[in-house]
C-alpha cells in the first residue's frame, strides 16, 4: 500500500482522485480548507508550514506520492497564492518526505488556460519567488475587467514553467523523483458550474476552450490520469505538462510547438 497526499481532496478533481486512490487500496492524507484530514489555508505561509508538520505527522515521515490539485479560478490574489505560492510549497515543503520511498512521485496542476493571455511581469514575479510583489501585481490587474482575468492563466503558465525548470534538477530527477503536471481543459467540477449555468456562458467557453473529444469531461478522468503519474509505472516523464483537454492544445497550437 502506497501513501498518497492530494491537497484540494473535498471537492472537484481532488475529491475524484482521493477516492479513485482509495477505492485502488492506498492510503490517502487528504488536504482542503474543509471535509479533509488535514485542513489548512495554502494561500498563507503557516497553513503552508502546517501542512508539512501534519502530514509528517500522519504519514510516520514517509510520503509515496504528492498530488498538488487545490486551486482557484477567480480573478484575485489569492488565485496567486494557491495555485502557483501554495502549489509549490505543497511539492518543495513535502519532497523531503518522499526521499524515504522506493517509488516517490510528485504531479500538480496547470491547465489548458496557461496557453490563453497571460501577464508576463506577474509570471516573472511568481519564478522570483517574491510572493508579496506577485500579490501586490495580482491585486493590480483586478482593477480592470481584461487584466483581472490574466490572474488565472498567469498562474498556470508560472507554474507549468516551474515544473519544466526543476524536474531534471539533482533535487527531484536526481533523487529519482519523477515530477510532471497535468493540464486540463474544461473539468465538470463546482468551481465551473457557474460559467456553464447559461447558453450564452456555455457558448463562450466552449469558443475559448475547445474540446472536439468528447466535450467537457468529468473529473474521474483527470484524476486516473493523475493516479497514474502519481504510481510506480510512471519511471521515466520528467517535466511533462500533460494536457487532458479534449483536443484543445491540438486545436489552438497545431504543430507550432514542433
């Protein structure tokens, strides 16, 4: 039995990844501001540190896998501090556990969005690691309706570059950590439903997000694919940002990335 930690475990691709786990056999420390084993704010700096202590804790010192799911999708700082300051303070606070494993694993989630408009001066600030001066942009960009929506996309972009950047480092493939993201498109999920409550909405997503396979999709579909980053097969992606997004990635690039 392995042991896994999901942060964003209470709802969303979180809850469906925790329970796809548990329903395989393993040990799940589920992580989320409510409903979880652990319940911790990872927008500040101590419910970032109590999650390391209570996870060590919990797991007896020895973590096998590390899926960093909680995020946001509203246009304000605090999308800043989960999704990109609480994400990598999940994997970084968290790596030491994994050093005790035969097979440890690390994922986390970036999204189809990090290949929409973005603010490159944010993004510049999130890699700097200046999390305050990050904020401080974040909170500069909602002031008007066509920057505040560049938070999102921003954070995934700083995030999939995070992981590009440190996967082949002596601290994570050095240590025989393999460490990948995935990259969803439109996930059925209650931080979704309202965009999707009205045909206008729904219209609109569906321009900007489009997903020719099979349309929207349902969480359990990202999570399998999470579990599988997360398990013992996964020895040799490094680095990988792996969009499960119905064809989106294909539809807005094309081979331009070849």
């Amino acid at each position: 039995m392995r042991t896994y930690v999901v942060t964003g475990s209470a709802s969303g691709i979180g809850k469906a990844t925790a329970d796809l786990l548990v329903e395989r056999g393993e040990k799940v420390i589920g992580v989320d501001l409510r409903d979880a084993d652990i319940t911790v704010d990872l927008t500040t700096p101590g419910g970032r540190d109590r999650l390391v202590t209570e996870v060590t804790q919990l797991s007896g010192g020895t973590v096998d896998g590390v899926l960093a799911v909680a995020g946001l999708a509203i246009p304000a700082p605090a999308t800043v501090g989960v999704n990109y300051f609480g994400m990598v303070a999940t994997l970084e606070g968290l790596r030491p556990l994994l050093a005790h494993s035969d097979a440890p694993r690390a994922v986390g989630v970036s999204s189809m969005a990090s290949l929409q408009p973005s603010d490159e001066r944010l993004i510049e600030l999130e890699l700097s690691g200046d999390e305050q001066a990050a904020l401080a942009r974040a909170a500069e960009l909602t002031a008007a309706p066509d920057t505040a929506n560049l938070i999102y996309s921003s954070t995934k972009v700083g995030f999939s570059r995070w992981i590009r950047r440190n996967a082949a480092t002596a601290e994570w493939a050095g240590a025989g950590i393999p460490l990948n993201a995935v990259a969803p498109g439109v996930i059925l999920t209650p931080m979704v439903a309202p965009l999707l409550e009205t045909a206008e909405g729904r219209a609109m997503i569906e321009q900007a997000v489009p997903m020719p396979l099979n349309g929207f999709a349902e969480p359990i579909v990202v999570a399998r694919l999470l579990a599988w980053l997360a398990g013992p097969e996964n020895t040799h992606l490094c680095g990988q940002v792996v969009f499960v997004d119905g064809g989106s990635d294909v539809v807005i690039r094309g081979d331009s990335v070849w």
